[in-house]
C-alpha cells in the first residue's frame, strides 16, 4: 500500500456569523482556497484526480454537491469531478481520510480534500423542515425511539453531561475559553498563522470583490478577561456552559492537497506531512460528545502509540467540557492541546472545521519542528476521527 502525504493545506480567517465573510457564496468561498492551493503549490490542475468536500449544511447554497460546485468555481478544468460528505462536525476530516484512502489505494495520486461552511447564509439546523426536529437535526424515527426511548439527542446536553461525568466546575470551563483566546491572540500577533491562512477580499452586498481584504480570525476577542467570560449566562438553567466557553458560529472554508509517491514525482514537491494513521469510531449518541476519548485511545493502540508519544494536539473545542475532558481521561499535557486556541476563539465553521484543524496543526508541527500530531474530534450522533501526523521535514 501506498503512502499518503500532505504537499499543502491552507484556510481561511474565520468570519463572524453576518461579519467579515457573509457576503462570499459559500461555494466561491471554497474556490477561493483550492485555487490558492493550485498557486502556491504551482501544480497542473488537471493532475487532480478528485476533489472531496465537507459540509454539514447540504442545503440552498451548499446543496446540488457543493464540491462539484465548488471546482467549477475554480481554476480548476472541468474535467476534475467533485464529491460531498457529512459526517457532522467531522465532514471534512473524513474528506481528508478519504482522500488519503484513495492515493494509498494507488487508485488515484493527487485528491483535494477540504470543506467550507457558511454558517451566515445557511445557518444551522436549516436542513430540517420537518415538524418533529431537536437541536441535533435529527427526525425521530420509529425505529431510533423505540431504541433510544424517551431520549432527546442534544449537543448541549450532551456537553453538559460530560462537564458533570469528568467533575469540571464552571470556573474550570471559564479560564479554559480564556486560555483559547488567549493563545490565539498570541498566535495571531506571532504571525503563527500567516503562511496558512489565505488572504481573502471581502465582497460587498451585490457580491463585488473589494480592496480589503480579510486575513485575521474575526472571532478572537483579543482583550478577553476571565471576569467577562465568567459573566455570560448558562446556556440552560443551572448549567455549567455558556456562549463564552461554546465554539463560535462562523464562515470559512479549508483544504489540503493529499498526495502519494506517484503525486509527489508529479507534482516535483516534498511533503510536508505523511498520515501515520487514521481511523472514525461511533460512540453513546446520547453523551455524544464524549467520543474523541476511546476514538485516541483505539488510534493510539492501533498505531502502536501512547499518549507521550505525540508532540501536538488538536481536539476540537466544540465546548470547553470536550478538550477539559479529554485532557482528564487521557493525561495528556495541557501545553501541547490547541497550542494556537481553538473553536471557541477561532470559530467552528462545522463541515470545514475537520481540514481547519488539520491545517492549523500540520503548520504548528512544522514552525515547532514537532514529529507527530494528533488530531480528533467531537460529532453529532456521537462519533469520532482521529489522525495521526508525521512531519516529513524533521
């Protein structure tokens, strides 16, 4: 079996929900990053074999196959087909193992891989039209009730319900959301993300590109104080979560080029990353979010790993409880989890945050001159990815 490598992986700043990025179609938004991926890396885009596509949102602008929508926006050639998934929260991080699936298999030698989220123009939970719904966006079929009865499948309680689990006290999820601000404004005033970010030019209402451009996550608060934070109200009553220790609503778009042998000899470039492992677990629906921790236990067993042996993490900060517990359970070390903050600073654009995440490592990895990562996240339904990075450059 071949290997899969990583030659590029790039993102946008995260925009605000109604800010920065609103007024970018979601699928000229996507564009806007492979053909930055296709001019940096100065590759033929005809040697793309397919392009993979996250987003959770499959509806109005991200509907009709948003990937295949989102070449044709592209510089790339038509002939360049394009494919769709949602698997939640994780859309694009499984776009990323099915592409590295495909150049392994041989079956194919360059893949796109990303994902792009327009939480303004369509907003969550909008896929679901029909009268019985809950925040999970789930219909409650027969079947699934009789299973499940009396069950409501939520995120929000599910978060709440890993803060109770894990014995996380409200002011242990407070300082963690100021931490997330804390080093992503660090990381922002470092230039940490400069070379993966893609400078993007806002549009205007009538869609007309205009000479600002867009490079800073809009949703850092970068004079975030714990008393602020610890101020906001419970998102439930007598609840532990808040807005402030929630990921952020945001509009982005993320990709990366995974490539094997064959790709890296076409493409004439090095590596900057080999996937060491990968793997998706499915978990309690109900605590829903507590999936990341037996998903890095299994990766970390299947990839003959421990814990120690990783130098970076990234673990999606759906909320404060999911990084906070999976910190508990896995003794992991603190200062090597989100080094550059996380969702709840940086934004969780759903279907693209999978390549986000993946991107923002892979970069860490490389200015650290760091050899493995791991990444992992929490999705609906209750279920997990995991990745293992290797730095080719150390």
């Amino acid at each position: 079996m071949a290997n899969a490598y990583i030659v590029a992986a790039l993102r946008t700043a995260g925009g605000r929900r109604g800010g920065r990025l609103s007024n970018w179609h979601p699928v000229d938004l996507g564009a806007q990053v492979i053909n930055a991926l296709i001019e940096t890396t100065g590759t033929d885009g005809s040697v793309i074999d397919d392009v993979i596509f996250g987003s959770v949102s499959q509806i109005g602008e991200q509907a009709m196959n948003v990937a295949r929508n989102v070449v044709l926006s592209s510089k790339l050639p038509q002939s360049v087909p394009g494919t769709s998934i949602d698997r939640q929260c994780g859309s694009s991080q499984q776009a990323l193992h099915f592409a590295a699936q495909a150049v392994m298999s041989g079956t194919m030698d360059a893949v796109i891989a990303g994902g792009v989220e327009s939480m303004t123009r369509v907003p969550m939970f909008s896929t679901v039209a029909l009268p019985r719904k809950n925040d999970m966006g789930f219909y409650m079929s027969p079947g699934i009730r009789q299973k499940y009865p009396d069950i409501e499948f939520s995120q929000f309680m599910g978060a709440e319900m890993m803060a109770d689990k894990y014995q996380l006290t409200k002011d242990e999820l407070d300082e963690y959301a100021l931490l997330s601000h804390q080093r992503a404004s660090a990381a922002t005033h470092d230039k940490a993300f400069e070379r993966e970010i893609v400078s993007i030019h806002l549009r205007d209402a009538e869609g007309n590109e205009t000479s600002d451009t867009h490079e800073i996550d809009e949703g850092i608060r970068f004079d975030a104080t714990l008393e602020g934070i610890a101020g906001v109200n419970p998102i439930s009553d007598g609840g532990k979560l808040t807005a402030a220790s929630a990921s952020q609503i945001c509009d982005g778009a993320s990709a990366v080029l995974v490539v094997n042998d064959n790709g890296l000899k076409k493409l004439k470039m090095d590596p900057m990353v080999s996937i060491r492992h990968m793997s998706v677990i499915g978990h309690d629906p109900v605590i829903m979010l507590e999936a990341p921790i037996p998903a890095t236990e299994n990766a970390l067993k299947r990839a003959g790993l421990s814990i120690g042996n990783i130098d970076l993490f990234e673990v999606n900060e759906a909320f404060a409880s999911v990084p906070l517990a999976w910190l508990k359970a896995t003794g992991a070390d603190i200062n090597k989890l989100n080094v550059n903050g996380g969702a709840i600073a940086l934004g969780h654009p759903l279907g693209s945050s999978g390549s986000k995440l993946a991107t923002t490592l892979i970069h860490a990895m490389v200015n650290q001159n760091q050899r493995l990562g791991l990444q992992t996240m929490c999705e609906g339904g209750g279920m997990a990815n995991v990745t293992i990075f290797e730095n080719c450059m150390v």
